[in-house]
C-alpha cells in the first residue's frame, strides 16, 4: 500500500475502528501481549499502535513505547493512555516504520499486531524491527496471512486489487516475515476466528 493510501484508509477507519476492525483482532492482540507479559523482558516497542487498544493489557512495570504512521490512530490512543492513567506508556510517537527513529538494540521486545500486511515496503518494516530489537530479543507477530487453498484463499486474492480501499493486503504471504533474516521461529499457531489469523513469537539471534 502507498502511504498515502494508508494515511487516508486509517483516517476513515480510526473513529470505529474500535468497535469493528478493533473488536475482530481482539483475541490475536491478547495473545500477542499476554506472551510478552510472561517473558523477562523490560522494553516494549509496540509498531503500529493504531488507536491503543492493546496498552491496557500490558504489565505495568514494563516501559512501552508505541508508533504509528496516522495521526488519527494516535489521537485516539493518547486518549485512552491519559483517561486511563497508564503510566507505563512512556511515549507515543508519530512515526514511519520503514525509517525507526530509535538507535539499533534499543527494545527488548517488539509487537507488531495486525499491521505487517498493512504497511508500504513490509520487507523493510521487518528489517526495522529486527535493528532496533537487542540480540535475544523477541518480535511477536499477528496477522492475517494469505491461504494457500480453498474458498477463502480464492476470496484473497479476488480482494488484493482493493488493499488501498481495504486498508490492508489480503493476499500477503508469510514468507515475506520468515525469510527476513537474523531470525529464528521460536511458535508458530493459528487464531481465531477460523484459524485466519496467525500468531509468530521471533527470537533475534545474537550475530
């Protein structure tokens, strides 16, 4: 997706996007956090934060920052990040993840939910995430990848020629996240709702 496409998909979904687009991804953002919760882990980088609806769930001793490329997302997570008084999000940072703003080993782990298969040039979202994580870190992944067979396969790929409409990519393949290099799978496990979505635990290597 070009950028702009984004800015302007994500302008229009970012006063529901709770309630619809939010609410069906609900399960895999749980999971992604409740995995980062259960590891010894102090820095959080969480890519793509949208409109915060994950920052509730994470421990509070841990230090989290969050990004996102729309404005509109961010406003909506500021919101919550004050009304609910969640100290341990220290910033939240307008930001183009093809180009991190941060030194390279700067999180012990990242989380990127629901986003991979939105952003332009994911190759280079990927290899973002991989400099600005420290070796033995973990990036943990949830996205919807594409389906090699069946109805639904056939369905994405009918609807790849609208991912600028969509907001998302529905023919993208996982491979685009397990060849990027530096990494090793430490799980991978289907989601609901009807296994579409897929949960990825990441470990950087140490060279």
């Amino acid at each position: 997706m070009e950028p702009e496409a984004v800015k302007t998909s994500y302008a229009r979904w970012a006063p529901v996007y709770d309630n619809t687009f939010g609410a069906i991804t609900n399960i895999g953002r749980r999971k992604t956090v409740e995995y980062i919760n259960s590891q010894d882990v102090t820095t959080v980088l969480e890519v793509g934060v949208g409109t915060g609806l994950a920052l509730p769930n994470y421990r509070e001793d841990l230090s989290v920052t969050g990004i996102d490329f729309s404005e509109d997302m961010l406003a909506k997570a500021q919101a919550k990040v004050k009304q609910q008084g969640l100290d341990h999000v220290r910033q939240l940072r307008q930001m183009d993840a093809r180009t991190l703003d941060f030194p390279d080993a700067s999180f012990d782990a990242i989380a990127a939910m629901h986003i991979i298969s939105v952003v332009p040039e994911p190759e280079r979202v990927m290899a973002e995430m991989v400099r600005v994580c420290k070796p033995g870190g973990l990036i943990v992944i949830t996205n919807h990848f594409a389906r090699e067979t069946g109805a639904l396969a056939w369905i994405e790929r009918m609807s790849a020629p609208f991912a600028n409409l969509l907001g998302w990519h529905s023919d993208f393949k996982i491979g685009t996240v397990l060849k990027q290099p530096g990494l090793a799978v430490i799980e991978q496990r289907s989601l609901p709702p009807m296994k579409m979505m897929t949960f990825l635990a990441l470990r950087k290597l140490d060279h």
